[in-house]
C-alpha cells in the first residue's frame, strides 16, 4: 500500500478522488492547499503527491518548486482543468512528474499514479546495485510487454545516479519519459494502436491492445532500446518494429491548449523532460537526451 497525499481545495473533488484511491487499495492523506500540503509532508513524505494547481495561499506551481528543494524523490502528479494548461505547462518544466486533466480522472487516475509508483519502487531496488561507474551502454529488446518497462527504467535510473547526472526530480523525471516513450513504441508502433481512439474510447484502446498482443503480426514486434550513459548525459533510443508514422503529424506538446488531451500527452512529458529529443524520418526510431545537471 502506498501513501498518495491529494491536495485539492473543493472538498467535494478530494473526497471523490480519495474514494477512486482507496478503492485502488491506496492510503489517502488530504491537503487543501500547497501550505497543508507542505505540513503534512514535513511530518512524513508520502510516496506520491496529486495535486491541483488553482488554490489558495500556495497554488500547484509553487508547492511543485518547494517539493523540487525539499523533498526532490517525491514524485507529484498535476490535475489539470479548463484554464489550467499555462501553469500546469510551467508546472511540468520545475519538477511535477506527470499531469492527469481533471476530464479523464475517472479513466486515467488510477493507471498514472500506479505507473509512477511502480517506477519509484523499481528505482529503490537498485541501491547497492553499482560500487563505481564511469559510463556504461546496454541494448536490451523488450516483447509487447508493459511490466517489462519499469523494472528496467529502475535499473537505468540507478546508473544515472551514480554518475550523478541529476537530482532525485530529475531522475524520476527521466523515467516518466523512458516509460512514456517505451509505452509508445509498444502500443502506437508495434502494435498500431492510435491515440485517437483512447480519446473516444478509452475501453476499447486496452481491448484492441490485448487483442492484437495475441495476434501473430503483431506479436512478434518487438521494442530495441540502445542505452549509452557517461558523466556528462544519457542517451536514449527506443526503435520499434511498426511500419512507422508522419512524425510532422503529431500535436505541438509546446502548446498548453493540448494538455487539455489525452492523446500526445506521452510526447509533451518526454519533450519537457528531455534536453533533445528527435526521430527518424519513418517515424519508428525516437531518441532522446539528457544532460548533466548543473
């Protein structure tokens, strides 16, 4: 059971949110806004933060900042609403780890917040993995296999923090989007599966996933992850077996309007949480960059 601490100011959204994670088997601290949530952070660290970003006294943007100073291997995740996307934009750009906008709470809650746990778990468990490393580079090929993702994100990330590449935030931000781009190349390019039709449906997305994991043209795909990390960056790339896609096609991730869909959500975290970020010209091969933090 992980602790999730939910700071919300409408006491009717907190405890609808507090039933979805209870339900998920979560324990549930609420704050009504960043000073509470600051307090209650003091007195014990939760293992995840969700939080709104229009509230009184201390809002999203400025309890993101002084989690980044105070408590950096906290990971917070956004809620964004209508009127929302600037500051959630320059949210996601000081530390937050993920967004969920408030319109798909009831689909999506549950998935992020146990992604990024699971990504936090899996990251603890390589503590004592290294004694000393200078650089290193790994090739691993992963089947259409989401549980596949944070075991070796986890793994990665301990590399990164043993060559010092980054802070607790950094890191983690880091994995939200290798596991971004890993899911990516699973579910959009192996197995063919567009974001568009999460956007109608988001039952029959997983459907037509568990489905065509099962199909042989699609079960043989898999995802080839290259890995070259040295004290002065990381450097990602992920190609997938797909036929590829129009790379110029995809929503600008810089503009805080499409925070507001679920699709190309994926890209604006990877966009905003790498240094350099660019794919080949069939649209199957992403790379992505990250620099020592200074």
């Amino acid at each position: 059971m992980a602790r999730v601490l939910v700071v919300e100011d409408s006491r009717t959204q907190a405890q609808v949110i507090r039933l979805q994670l209870e339900d998920a088997g979560q324990e549930v601290e609420l704050a009504a806004d960043g000073l509470q949530a600051l307090a209650a952070l003091r007195r014990a660290a939760p293992d995840i933060i969700l939080t709104d970003l229009e509230m009184p006294n201390l809002n999203g943007l400025e309890l993101v900042e002084a989690v980044r100073r105070e408590f950096a291997q906290v990971p917070v995740v956004l809620m964004t609403a209508h009127g929302s996307e600037e500051i959630a934009a320059m949210a996601l750009s000081k530390g937050a780890a993920s967004y969920i906008p408030k319109a798909y709470l009831n689909q999506d809650l549950i998935p992020t917040i146990e992604r990024i746990l699971t990504l936090t778990s899996a990251n603890r468990q390589y503590l004592h993995a290294f004694d000393c490393l200078a650089s290193t580079e790994f090739h691993n090929v992963l089947r259409n296999d989401p549980a596949l993702i944070a075991p070796i994100v986890g793994y990665l990330d301990e590399v990164v923090k043993l060559l010092k590449l980054g802070d607790a935030t950094g890191r983690m931000r880091i994995g939200v989007a290798l596991q971004e781009a890993l899911l990516n190349a699973i579910n959009h390019g192996n197995l063919e599966v567009g974001s568009e039709l999460r956007q109608e449906d988001d039952r029959a997305f997983y459907n037509l996933i568990k489905v065509r994991c099962e199909q042989p043209l699609y079960q043989s795909r898999r995802v080839h992850f290259d890995v070259t990390v040295s004290a002065q960056e990381a450097r990602y790339t992920i190609r997938d077996d797909g036929p590829g896609f129009d790379v110029s096609a995809l929503p600008d991730p810089s503009v805080p309007e499409n925070l507001k869909k679920i699709g190309g959500r994926g890209l604006l975290l990877i966009r905003t949480f790498m240094d350099e970020v660019s794919h080949n010209e069939r649209g199957n091969v992403i790379t992505l960059v990250k620099r020592r933090e200074v």
